[in-house]
C-alpha cells in the first residue's frame, strides 16, 4: 500500500466521524443542515469521482512522473522538509489559480460545476467532486514538475491540500477571527459557495486565503446577506450522470445553435453563463431568480430510509472495489464500475420520487442478485460458499420485496393526498 492509499485510509472513516458530529452538533442546536437526497447525491458523486480516479491516474500521474523525469530544472530531494513546504505553498498557488479559471473557464466550470450543485452546505458537500475534472485540471500543476517536485512529494501535499478542504464545508463554524485572515476556514469558504451577488467568483484558495488577498478575490462573509448555495443554473436532479453533464452538455447546444464559427469555441472559453447572442435571442432561458424553491422532491419516510439503505450498501461495494481495483482484470474492473455508477443513477432517480426511479431500482436489484446467481461469486471474487451465495442473492431479493411495498404504500397515499415527505 502507498503512502496516499494509506493517507485515504485513515482519512475516510474520520470524514464519516465527522458527518455524524456534525449532524449531532446540528440537531442539539435545532437546526437542519442535511436532507438525505441531496447527501446521498453528494456522496454518490465522491464515489464516482474516485472510481474515475482509478482509471484517470495513470494518465495524470504518468505525465507528472514524464515531464518530471524530461524537464526537471532541479533534481529537489524528497528528503528534504523545505522541498516538502515548499511543494506544499506551490501546490496551493496552483490550485488557485486551477479553482480561480474552474469559474472565469466554461469549459472548466463544466467539469468542477459539481462540486457547487448542492443546495446544503455541509461536510457531504466536501466529497461532492467532480469525475471529469481530470481532462484538464492536472496542466495546472505541470509547473510543479518542471521545477523538479518529485512525484512521490507532489501526491502526499496535493492530497494534504484536498484533506484540509474538508472540514471549511460546514455552517457550524462561525467566524475564527485571525485565522479567517491567512486560511481558508468555513467563514470563507462559505461565501465562495454562494449565490448571492456579492459573493460571487470570490475566495477560490484551498488553505491559504492570502492568495485571494494578494490577487484581489477575496469577500468577507457578511451577516446581513447570508450565502445562498448552490449554482446560478440549478441542477433540480439528483442523477450523478446528468450532475457530471449537464453544463457540458449545455454548452455543446449552444455551440451548435451559434451561426459564427468564432461563436462555437467562444462558448467554451468564455466565462460560465456567457452565450452568443443570436443563440441567447433564438433560445431564452430564465433569469436567475436567488428566491427560487430548492430541489426538495417529496419523498416518504420508508422510501427515505430505503434508499439510506441501499446507498450504505453500495458504499461498501465501491470500497471494495478500490480495494481491488489493482488486481482485477480490465473487463472485470469496467464492469463493476458501470454497476456501480448506473446502480447510483438508479439510486438518484429513486430519490427524486419518479415512477422511472422504482422501475430503475427494481432493474438494480435484478442484475444484483443475477451477478452470484448465474457466476457463483462476485465482481473481483470468482467462486464463493453457497451461502455466502445465498445471502447475496436474498438481500437484493428482499429489497426488491420490501421496495415493491414501499411502492404501493407510498402511490396508495398519493392517491389519498396524504404522502409522507421524506
């Protein structure tokens, strides 16, 4: 095990240790800071975002290492403490300037849109991250290599850097005094999630705040216009496919639409939001309205504890498939991570309360249960015991008998004009 395998580790069971205060600290204080849909869509997209991860390494990491190993001004020893702090501030200053062009770049906002889509703000958002952000986001290190950062050095502090973002992502921490002045703490970090005009396109460092200060992007929290979250293009889904596409997806009509061919790269350079006028004049779309409704689809209490349910399960699934990421075979390991993002899609539009949603889950359990059934073992795990068989087959089977009544019960209610929010 490597020492940032070994770092993650040790870091996720803190991070869930941490959900769970968080949520105590909460209730004892009378406030909501969670709604289950929208937690389970935030973590959904972190585990979507490591199962990319798994496959875009090689790719980002193998170019750091070759431009390292071509390029290096200096040959830096990793044994060194000054290589390491140094690496350390340089990693920050890159990310600002990574974070800074993910909200001036649509093509870049795009890609780290996902991390913004939530309307809470709290520690789940933190792991909220996006899976296609690996395209571009690693040219802005390149300069790490060129000076000579050892890759083994340039894994540990941007993973120190990623780690100390966790904590800022929470409303119940309030002002820190000197400490908002130099670092990144939830004070700041919450106006650089919010909506309001004020706040916007402010506060993009990830430790240090000094960056924002020195280039002029920095906004102080203000009590008399609290941070409204979320995007300026809400996502209103809770489909970690759509959440990962949708600003792309956006961006390709409207470079469609465009009659300039100037127009048709502009869209995707541009700052986010911007459109070709002829495209904003043939196709409107609605002004940003910050009183809007959040996304809160009604969803009934066994449903809401249903998908609590699942969604822990298939956690367990997605860590035991970066446990065995290394040592299974590439069919293998395509497979499983399409199960397991399709089986979060699944997940996502149960939650939103569709019809779809209930037929989709039902689809999930039935390709569940058939993996032991028809190959007698599980992805990664060729042959297993007959019960362990057994147990695998029932649970999806039993979910699938416990979803079906939850179904009925909750249309019955429906029906009645009486459904029971989630």
């Amino acid at each position: 095990m490597n020492t940032q395998e070994i770092i993650i580790t040790w870091a996720t069971p803190v991070f869930f240790a941490l959900i769970a205060l968080e949520l105590l600290v909460a209730k004892l204080r009378g406030r909501r800071v969670y709604h289950s849909s929208d937690a389970i869509n935030s973590l959904g997209l972190g585990v979507i975002s490591q199962i990319v991860a798994v496959f875009s390494k090689l790719l980002t990491l193998g170019i750091y290492a070759w431009c390292v190993e071509r390029f290096a001004i200096f040959a830096l020893p990793a044994s060194s403490v000054w290589v390491w702090i140094s690496a350390l501030l340089l990693y920050d200053f890159c990310y600002y300037w990574l974070h800074r062009m993910g909200h001036e770049v649509n093509i870049l906002w795009a890609a780290h849109v996902v991390h913004h889509q939530s309307e809470d703000y709290n520690l789940s958002t933190a792991l909220r991250q996006t899976g296609s952000g690996v395209l571009l986001g690693w040219l802005f290190y390149l300069p790490m290599a060129v000076i000579g950062y050892p890759l083994e050095v340039f894994v540990v502090v941007a993973l120190i850097d990623l780690l100390y973002q966790f904590w800022v992502h929470t409303e119940l921490v309030g002002r820190l005094g000197w400490f908002d002045r130099v670092f990144c703490s939830p004070s700041n970090h919450r106006a650089h999630h919010a909506v309001n005009d004020k706040y916007l396109d402010r506060n993009y460092g990830g430790i240090l705040i000094l960056w924002d200060r020195l280039f002029g992007t920095f906004i102080e929290e203000d009590d008399k216009d609290p941070p409204i979250y979320g995007t300026r293009s809400p996502l209103r889904s809770w489909n970690p496919l759509w959440a990962n596409a949708e600003v792309y997806w956006a961006t390709a009509k409207d470079a469609w639409h465009a009659r300039r061919w100037r127009d048709k790269l502009l869209v995707w350079l541009k700052p986010p939001g911007w459109r070709p006028a002829d495209v904003a004049e043939r196709f409107p779309k609605p002004a940003f309205d910050i009183a809007r409704e959040r996304f809160v689809p009604p969803l009934s209490r066994g449903l809401t504890i249903y998908s609590l349910v699942q969604f822990a399960l298939l956690l367990g699934m997605a860590v035991q498939f970066l446990d065995l990421a290394k040592h299974l075979p590439a069919a293998t390991l395509v497979g499983y991570a399409a199960f397991l993002v399709l089986s979060l899609a699944a997940l996502g539009a149960l939650t939103e309360g569709r019809r779809i949603g209930v037929v989709l889950e039902f689809a999930r359990l039935l390709a569940t249960a058939a993996v032991p059934l028809l190959t007698g073992g599980w992805f990664g795990v060729p042959h297993l015991d007959l019960g362990v068989v057994a147990v695998l087959v029932a649970i999806p089977a039993v979910s699938a008998l416990v979803l079906g009544w939850l179904a009925v019960s909750t249309a019955g209610r429906a029906g009645s004009g009486n459904p029971i929010p989630g």
